[in-house]
C-alpha cells in the first residue's frame, strides 16, 4: 500500500538574502540558506528573536525582495507573479480604506482576487457569507472609519481571506505579526 505525496502549499528551499547597501554595517546576512514548507489546512508560525528574519522571509515571499539565493516553491512549481495572487496578506497595522464601507471593501478584495472568474451574484453572495462568517453582518454598511479595532481586525483577516483558503503562514514577534493566506486556485 503507498501513500500519496503531501506536495507543500509553499516551500522555502535554501533562500538567502543579503543586503549589501549599508556603507556602514557592509554586508548584512538576513536570511541564510531558510528551508521550511507550508501544508495546506495547517497554520505554520514563524517565531524568532527580533532581526531573525521574520518580514525579510515575508517579503521574499511576497514578491517585495528578490532573494539572493534559493528557491520558492507554490504547490511544487516556481512561485510566479500569477501564484501570488493566490497568497493573502495581513500586516500587522490595518491599511484599510477608512472611506469604504465594511461591505464595499469585501466587495472589492473579493472583485480582485477572483477577477473574471465569478460573476457579480457568486461576489456578493460570497462577500455576504464572508460578513456572516466574520460576524459583521450587521456592521456591512458602517465605514471602516467606524469600526473598533477587533471589528478592523475581522475585516483585514477577512480581506487577507478574500476567497477560500487552504493554508495560513503567521509570523510572531514582538513588534510584529502578520498572515500569509494560501488561497485555492
């Protein structure tokens, strides 16, 4: 009897980053030789001491910094620009629109995510389950401006969570904290 091959929702193989732009401190090693996977329906934290590498691993992921070394792989394949938008993201400070209302926020995360492969209905259905969901049904017509901040807090996961999602990446640290969400194609 063989077992099938858990291919990893994402994986890190030997990426390194080096930053090689302070005059001062010359060459700095943030990240050496990180290999690490991500599974689908299981949330994955990365903890570490302040300067570890945290959000320099986040933002190779993201596409902000290229990596110096290694590889980044989503469902076993290259991480392209067209794999990103299957990963979410939710900073550790909200950058919502504070104009929008809860529901035209949802409205608009779930538009750019799914782009053309859902109609207007499937969105607004899918952005009313998400406010049941996240239990601001009652608050859809509320700007962003006037929500407390655990309201704001649902909103962002939400909007990081745009459509389902089968994996969370999370990163811990004193100062900081921020969601990785892999998203089904």
């Amino acid at each position: 009897m063989s077992q099938a091959t858990v291919v990893p929702a994402l994986e890190l193989k030997g990426v390194s980053k080096v930053f090689k732009n302070d005059v001062l401190k010359g060459k700095q090693v943030a990240l050496d030789g990180l290999s690490c996977v991500f599974f689908k329906g299981a949330c994955t934290g990365l903890l570490g001491a302040n300067g570890a590498g945290k959000t320099t691993t986040i933002k190779v992921v993201l596409g902000l910094l290229r990596p110096t070394a290694g590889e980044i792989l989503f469902e076993g394949l290259p991480l392209t620009t067209e794999r990103k938008r299957y990963i979410g993201f939710m900073p550790e400070v909200n950058k919502l629109p504070l104009g929008l209302t809860v529901q035209e926020l949802l409205t608009h995360s779930f538009a750019v995510y799914a782009g053309r492969t859902s109609s207007r209905a499937e969105r607004r259905d899918q952005v009313e389950a998400k406010l049941r969901e996240i239990s601001l049904i009652d608050h859809r017509k509320k700007r962003v401006a006037q929500l407390s901040k655990g309201m704001a807090r649902r909103l962002a996961w939400a909007t990081a969570r745009s459509e389902e999602h089968t994996s969370e990446l999370q990163s811990h640290s004193f100062i900081s904290y921020a969601v990785f969400c892999l998203k089904k194609k």
